[in-house]
C-alpha cells in the first residue's frame, strides 16, 4: 500500500538516494514548473543539475506546455532520470496532471489533443477537467488530481470531481510542497477514500523548492514507476509548506542583519534590496497578462476583476 511521511528531504538527499537507487529504488519529484511555465524561473539545463547532484529525478509538468518536458528528455540523456508530463489548467480553473512514460507519447498527446486549444487561450485550455481526464485516459499516461483541496480554483475539490473521473484517474497528489497542512491531510483521507495511487511533488517554480516533496518507486524505467504508482506500491515523502517558521526565520535574519551592521549600511542594505527585488520582479512580470493568470490559480478573485480580461473572463 501507498505511504506518506512527513520529513524534510534535505536529510536524505545525495549519498543516502544515491543508496537507495543502486537497490532499485528512484526518488522523483513529480510535480516541478520550469521556465516554460508562465510562473516558472528555472532552466531545465539548471534543474537538470540539482537533480544529478541530489540524485533526485524531475517530471517537468509545466502549465499547458511540453517543451520544457521534451528539453529535459534531450539533455538528460539518461544520467538524471526524467517524466515528461503537463499540468493542464481547464476552463473553469481547475489542474490535472498527467505523466507519461515517453517523449513520443508525451508530444502525441499535446499535438492532437492541446496543441489547438492552447494556442487558442494559453492559460485555459476550452474545455473541462472532465472532459481532459476522458480525452487523457485515451492514452498510456498517468492521471493525476494535482492539489485536490489546493487554494483558488486549482483544486479539483473545489468544484467537485465526477464519478467517472475518479473512475478514469490513477493517482492523487497527496503531498503538495506549496499546501499546508489541512490542505495534505485531506488530499491524503480523499485519495484513501477513492482507493488511488499517492503521489507527491514540490510544485516548484525555482530551484529552492525543487524536491521539497519525492515520490518513491522501485523502477528502473519511467513506465515502470508510473506503473508502481497505478499499483498503490509508492512511498512519498516531503515537507510542506510552513508559513509561520519561514517568517519566524526571515525575522531572525533580519534581526542578525539589523543588530550587527552600522545604521547607514543597513539603511543601503534595505535600499539596494529593495531596487534589487523590485528590478526583478518587473523584468519577470512585465507581462500583465500574469497577474490575471496567477491570481485565477492561486487567489479568489472578485468577478469585476477576472472581467477584465479575454483569458479570465469566462471564470465568472
């Protein structure tokens, strides 16, 4: 049977998963955005490297898109252990996510099924989450309920899956690296219920947060791990998302930083933080369409705000 465990995967990356591969075993992050996501900011030749030197293996699962999925695939070229797959964000908001266990099948999929609708609306496909897992189970690939109880729309939950869906579906997400932990608990009691393979994932969009959360098979293959999952045999385990010991530490810092530089130098350090962060964060999100994007994924927004835009408006 699937298992979860709440542990930080710092303490076993490297030397200990170097360990545990040469018995059979593979540690993936199954759920990481490059930068071929709108909201991702790490290269896949990047990620590629902290997977090698982590031994941990990487499914890219970009928003709408497999072309990050296909460069890791090129470039791997088996020394890091690679999952194409996309994250598909449906119409009405909602995730599903889908792995597969080769390039060939992963790009097949996209071009006769996505491909079309994506370049229609690059961040709502025009069709359901039903009607996504229907078309998905067509094919080889492993389906996924990605964050079920996740904030905004992107929760499956949140709208309510069918009972063909659930049906249809291979896998839960049970350990979401950016969820707290009501949000975990519950996708872990939901994927129990509906009796479906466990999966977990950092749903990292830098390299900080890659391989927060792994999943853990014995396969040598990416069809073979997706397997071992469809068969309820996957250990995960990861950490999830602390608010309030992530400030607690930011403050610490800080405090360090305030106490032991001269008043002038903290006041330079403050202002050139400052213009630092905010020159980046211009250059990343010089696109407005952004902020309608992310805030339909990861906020409630109001209806006078999703009106505003062609790509939100059917939200309301």
């Amino acid at each position: 049977m699937s298992e979860v465990h709440f542990i930080d995967t710092d303490a076993v990356k490297g030397t200990m998963l170097s360990l545990l591969k040469k018995s059979g075993y593979q540690a993936v992050d199954m759920h990481y955005h490059s930068k071929y996501s709108v909201d991702g900011l790490s290269s896949v030749h990047a990620v590629l490297e902290k997977s090698k030197k982590d031994a941990v293996g990487t499914a890219f699962t970009d928003h709408n898109h497999v072309a990050g999925a296909l460069q890791a695939l090129s470039l791997a070229k088996n020394k890091v252990f690679v999952i194409p797959g996309i994250e598909l964000t449906c119409h009405n908001g909602v995730h599903v996510l889908l792995h597969f266990s080769n390039g060939k099948e992963c790009l097949e999929f996209y071009n006769k099924e996505m491909k079309q609708r994506v370049s229609k609306n690059p961040w709502f496909i025009d069709i359901n989450a039903d009607e996504v897992i229907d078309i998905a189970s067509q094919y080889n690939g492993l389906i996924t309920f990605p964050h079920p109880y996740g904030p905004g729309f992107c929760g499956i939950q949140k709208q309510g899956a069918s009972k063909k869906s659930i049906q249809q579906a291979d896998a839960v997400e049970v350990l979401n690296s950016c969820c707290v932990r009501d949000m975990n608990t519950k996708a872990i009691a939901w994927a129990k219920k509906i009796n479906k393979g466990f999966t977990g994932g950092s749903d990292g969009h830098c390299l900080a947060e890659h391989g927060t959360s792994l999943t853990i098979c014995q396969a040598e293959t990416p069809e073979q791990f997706l397997e071992e999952i469809r068969q309820k045999k996957s250990i995960v385990i990861g950490k999830q998302e602390r608010l309030f010991e992530d400030g607690v530490n930011a403050l610490h810092k800080f405090l360090r930083e305030e106490t032991n530089a001269p008043r002038k130098q903290v006041e330079q350090m403050w202002e050139d933080r400052f213009s630092l962060e905010w020159d980046y964060f211009k250059k990343k999100l010089e696109n407005k369409l952004f902020f309608h994007h992310y805030h339909a994924h990861h906020q409630e927004p109001k209806k006078k705000f999703l009106q505003k835009h062609e790509y939100t408006r059917h939200l309301t």
